[in-house]
C-alpha cells in the first residue's frame, strides 16, 4: 500500500508499530521491516498468546509490549534499542 511503501522510504533509529500479529499480513509487514529496511522496531500487539508474541520476535520485532502496557516500559524498550542492548524479547 501507499503507507508501506511511504514508511519504508522514511529513515529512523527505530520503529514502533502496531500490527495484528496473529494475522499473515501483520507478519509480513514485520519481515518487511526486517529484511528491507533492516530497522530495530517494537511490536505493539492486543495478543498475548505465546505463539503471537514468538511469531513477532522470530519475523524480527526486537521487543514485543502487550497491550495495555505501562509507558514507562515503552520508553524503556526505545532507550535499550537505541542503545543497542541486548534483546530479552517480550513484555511488559
């Protein structure tokens, strides 16, 4: 789409997107980023199973944050891929 295709040429430190993770094309769109842009980015998701989270993190989301989370750990999650830590993977 327009918004994929306008994304992808916008250059960042890192990505923060909210996709249906359970859904294919939510995990496209994560191996989009991955294989093309090659941008750290967060998934937000309002799915919480172990197998969603573990298909965001192995489509190459650094940090997965199930909704309703706490901003704080948002905030966190950007400073730690910003200051290129270690992923620990999901939650908050």
């Amino acid at each position: 789409s327009d918004d994929t295709a306008d994304f992808l040429r916008r250059p960042a430190d890192v990505a923060i997107i909210d996709v249906p993770i359970e859904s294919e094309n939510g995990l496209q769109f994560c191996a989009l980023i991955r294989d093309k842009v090659r941008m750290p980015f967060i998934v937000l998701s309002g799915n919480a199973s172990k197998q969603a989270v573990a298909n965001a993190l192995q489509s190459g989301a650094r940090f997965v944050l199930v909704k309703p989370f706490r901003e704080d750990l948002l905030l966190e999650r950007i400073s730690n891929v910003l200051k290129g830590k270690p992923t620990i993977g999901e939650n908050g």
